[in-house]
C-alpha cells in the first residue's frame, strides 16, 4: 500500500499564494479569525490526523469491509475509534456556523480537511463527510425547534447524516420516487417506502443517525413538483434532547460492491417511521438542492483524494523500480538497470497524474472560497459567486471526478504487473475512485446540468461571466514570459464558447439530440 504524506507544501500554495486566501477572508465579514498562521496551523493537524490515525485504515477496511446483523451494521476494525478521536479533537464543527457549537472557519478549511483525510482514506471520511450536507440542509431550511433538536448533535458529531434519495426503480430521474408521508395529528409524518444505496446508512461510529428522506405527501403532484423533505432519526428523540427508542427505520441489507468497502452501502426499510417536514410541501426537491450541491462538492474531492494517493504511489515506485537504461546513457551506472523514472512514457505518465491533481485541488479550492464569498452575504460580490458555483459546481463534479479515474489508472499503469495485485493497493484506488463518476449524479446528468439549466437556461449569462473574468485574466498578465500560456487560455476559451453555441444550436434546432432541462 502507498504509504500517504499530506502534500502540506502543494495545499499551501494553492491557499497562500494563488488564492492568498488570508488577504480574502480578512475582507469577508464572519472570517477575520481565518489567518494565514492559523490555517496552517489547521491544515498540519489535519494532516497528521490524516497520515497517523486514517491511512493505516485504508487496506484494512478494504479488506474486512462492513457486516451486516439485525443489530445493525458493524464497520470495519479501527473506523469506530478514529471516529471517536476526530470528534474529540473537534474536526466535525470546524466550518459550522457558530450558532449550532460550530467553529465558523471557511468552507476551504472543511474541503482541505476532506481531502487529507479523503485521500488517507475515503471510506472512512464517508461516515462523517454526509453530517455536512445535512447540517447545511437544516440550517438552512430547518425550523428553530428542528435546529434546537438537531444541529448541535451533527455539528459536534455525535450524531451522523445521511442523504436518501435513491429507490430501485429511480435515481437520476427523482420524479419516480414512490416513498410515502402520511401526516400525523401530533403535527409529525409516517413514512413508508424503502430506499437502496444508502452511505453511511448503518454503523457504529455515533450514537444517532438523522436520516434526510424526500417523499410523497398524499395527493402530491406527479412527478418532482410533488417530493417533499423529512427528518427521520434513527432513534427518536425526546423532548429533553435524549434518545427514545428505535424509529422505524432498519437497514435490510448492505450492499457487495466493486469498492470502498469500508463504507456501508444501506437498503434502508422505512415502516412508519416517524419523520418531521423540513421546508415548504412539495418543495422538498428545491430544499435538497442545499444537500446535493454540498455533496456534488464532496464528491469532487473524492476525485482529488483520489488522484493524489495515486500519484504518490507512483512516484515512489517509479524511482525504485529498475527496467532497462535511459535512452540518453545510465542514470543507475552501479546499478543492473535504471529506475523506470527515467522512460518518457512513464514519466508522461506521472505528469498527467500530477497536472490532472494539481489543476484539480487549484479549481476546488477556488470553488470553495466562492461558497464562503456567497456565506458572507454582501449584494454584488455575492450575487457574482453565486453564479460561477452555479456554472463551475456539475463541471467540478464531473471533471475531477473522472479525473481521479484517470490518474488512478495510470497508477496501475506505472507499477505494470504489480498494479493489478492487491497488495500493492493500487488496484483499490481505481476501485474505490470509480464510484464518484457515479454517484451525486452521474457524469451525464451533471452534463445536463451545465449544459441545460445552467449555460442555456440563463441564456449563455453565466458562461459570459465566466469567459469574462478568463479575459480581463488575460489582459491583465500580457507579459512576455506568460505569453505561450495566455494564448492558449485565450485558445480554449474561444473555443468552449464555439462549442456551447453549436450545441445551444443544435439543441434548440433538434431536440432529441439534446434535450434542456
Ligand atoms: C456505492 C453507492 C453509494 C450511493 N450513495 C447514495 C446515497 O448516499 N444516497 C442516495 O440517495 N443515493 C446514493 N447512491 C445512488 C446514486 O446516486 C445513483 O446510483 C446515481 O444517481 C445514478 O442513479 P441510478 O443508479 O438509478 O442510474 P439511472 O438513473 O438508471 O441511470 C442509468 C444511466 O442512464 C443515464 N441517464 C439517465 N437519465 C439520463 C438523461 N436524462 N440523459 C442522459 N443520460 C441519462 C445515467 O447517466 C446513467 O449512465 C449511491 C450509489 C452507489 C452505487
């Protein structure tokens, strides 16, 4: 298994020097605490957290996976104390609002955080990493009671998230989903129906899980105006805040899968269980809109973890593997052979891996830093933030998340033979990175997404946006040590522009070739 060190001196240059995020926060009112010192002081412990506690977990878990019993699911060996630890040094309330116990640090911090620990272990940060979509959701859309019962309890960790969507029958397309809500007379629903797929929908790591369910009220419209939002607890909750026992939810079964088999994968039972409305009826796809756009970011990240614990495989093994010589004479003379560092192809190879880690940690940091600007109100400045996460949030899913695929394969590819064989590890990250083309949308309904609801849909505004800052970029750094690099930004964006019009075209003149949303 690669042995996983947190790449502290790239993370510091992309939050430091390119996005000089100390100088950023220092103007956006709710983050003055957020000062260089500081976040590097955050990112080191992360880092050991990560490196000490989380990665000699990775094969482990892989190996023993989840088990299922009517007591509910056990995670693998180790999961439950490293969760217990990351709770105690306080990680889960690092960028929660204050309000709810939280520390209020950026939403930056919260991503470098995932992707330490992400790529030490991916499975593992999956139990943890659904609270945060699901803290969003109630802050946001929640009632005072339902923050007041909720909040704090996810925020501090001692209680987990999850997110249900999916059914057999239905994923990308929510407008099938059968799951019943019955109202109560004591003001609560009885949900029915049974969701598949569900992360982290089982274990042992917290005493509580708060379930977040779309469902159907009775006479609801077909199809997506007609899906409403719920809590569901896992074990219900009294009205001092203790639990009360067993709601009617089970899990069923956990599914056998291609990867991260440290992460439980629930078909969840709902009989009558007992759940709460959060946000407006029928509203309810609007409100989850809140948890998927956090969890589409998430899982970019995946992609990032991902392309990182690859590369460091790679590059390691790569200067210790001897085959053949150099083209331009011995590099290893005492040696019988060269390491395979020195073949062009190979290190083709690790620079694809490398560009494809850096450019991707380079986007989702400035995607993040977009979501603080927006957290921290303030008319024009976040209007604008808003609409490049509008536009950047489905291409920030979709490419780094096949970029992780990508760099995870070449891998494989750079230890030969060995790639393929389990204890190398290198055969698992292509495994577990396959899913995140997958999940939160799938790389074509984030092309939906982009191309439907956010590049036609507001009639090409967002895009122009974008390709505007690309070109006040450009004039402003015409120097001439830059120059070969500004003209072929300037290259792409003329002709990501030319392609979104024929496309636009093409989709309004034919729409079964492209159908907008
Ligand atoms: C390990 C794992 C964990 C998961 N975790 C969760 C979770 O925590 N919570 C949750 O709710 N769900 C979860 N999911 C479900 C996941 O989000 C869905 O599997 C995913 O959204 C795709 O839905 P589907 O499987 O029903 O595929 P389908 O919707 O049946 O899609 C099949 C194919 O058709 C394509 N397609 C569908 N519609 C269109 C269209 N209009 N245009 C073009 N192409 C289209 C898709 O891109 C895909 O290639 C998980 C799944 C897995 C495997």
């Amino acid at each position: 298994m690669p042995e996983y060190k947190a790449p502290l001196r790239d993370i510091s240059f992309v939050m430091n020097e390119l996005l000089e995020s100390e100088k950023l926060y220092q103007t956006l009112p709710g983050y003055e605490e957020a000062t260089e010192d500081l976040m590097n002081a955050i990112v080191e412990e992360g880092a050991k957290f990560a490196e000490e506690v989380l990665a000699p977990l990775n094969q482990t878990g892989d190996e023993e996976g989840c088990q299922w019993s009517e007591d509910g699911v056990k995670t693998p060996t180790g999961f439950a104390e490293a969760y217990q630890q990351y709770v105690d040094n306080g990680w889960p309330a690092l960028s929660a609002e204050t309000e709810a116990g939280g520390q209020g640090m950026p939403n930056l911090m919260g991503i470098i955080i995932n992707e330490l620990a992400g790529s030490a272990n991916w499975s593992w940060l999956m139990y943890p990493g659904l609270s945060h979509g699901a803290v969003k959701t109630i802050e946001e859309h929640g009632d005072a009671e339902q923050k007041e019962a909720y909040l704090t309890k996810l925020v501090a960790g001692t209680w987990t998230g999850t997110m249900c969507l999916t059914e057999a029958h239905c994923g990308s397309d929510l407008g099938l989903l059968r799951t019943k809500a019955e109202p109560q007379a004591d003001g609560s629903y009885a949900i029915n129906g049974t969701k598949i797929f569900i992360s982290a929908g089982d274990h042992d790591m917290a005493e509580n899980i708060v379930h977040i369910v779309l469902a159907r009220l009775p006479d609801a419209p077909e199809g997506t105006a007609g899906i409403s939002l719920f809590i569901v607890p896992k074990f219900n909750v009294n009205e001092d805040g203790s639990l009360g026992e067993h709601n009617g939810v089970h899990c069923a079964s956990i599914e056998k899968k291609m990867g991260i088999h440290g992460n439980a994968t629930c078909v969840l039972n709902f009989d009558d269980a007992r759940g709460y409305l959060i946000g407006p009826p029928n509203k309810g796809l609007n409100c989850m809109f809140t948890f998927m756009n956090t969890a589409r970011i998430g899982t970019a990240v995946q992609g990032l973890a991902h392309a990182e614990q690859s590369y460091q495989g790679a590059l390691a093994y790569a200067k210790e593997r001897l085959a053949m010589r150099s083209l331009t004479g011995p590099k290893n003379p005492d040696g019988p052979a060269d390491p395979i560092i020195v073949h062009p192809d190979v290190r083709r190879m690790l620079l694809t891996q490398k560009a494809l880690t850096e450019g991707s940690r380079a986007f989702l940091y400035f995607l993040s830093q977009q979501g603080d600007i927006v957290d921290a109100g303030g008319e024009e400045e976040a209007k604008r933030a808003d609409d490049l996460m509008a536009l950047l949030t489905p291409i920030g899913k979709a490419f780094v998340t096949e970029a992780g695929f990508e760099a995870a394969n070449l891998g494989v590819q750079v230890y030969g033979g060995h790639g393929f064989i389990r204890e190398w590890g290198m055969e698992q990250i292509v495994r577990d990175a396959r899913i995140a083309l997958l999940y939160e949308g799938t790389t074509g309904i984030q092309a939906l997404d982009l191309l439907g609801r956010k590049v036609l849909g507001s009639g090409g505004k967002l895009l122009m946006g974008f390709t505007g800052m690309i070109d006040e970029f450009c004039e402003a750094n015409p120097g001439a040590e830059d120059e070969p690099f500004i003209s072929a930004l300037k290259a792409y964006k003329d002709e990501w522009l030319e392609v979104s019009m024929k496309i636009g075209q093409a989709a309004m003149e034919n729409p079964g070739l492209f159908r907008p949303r």
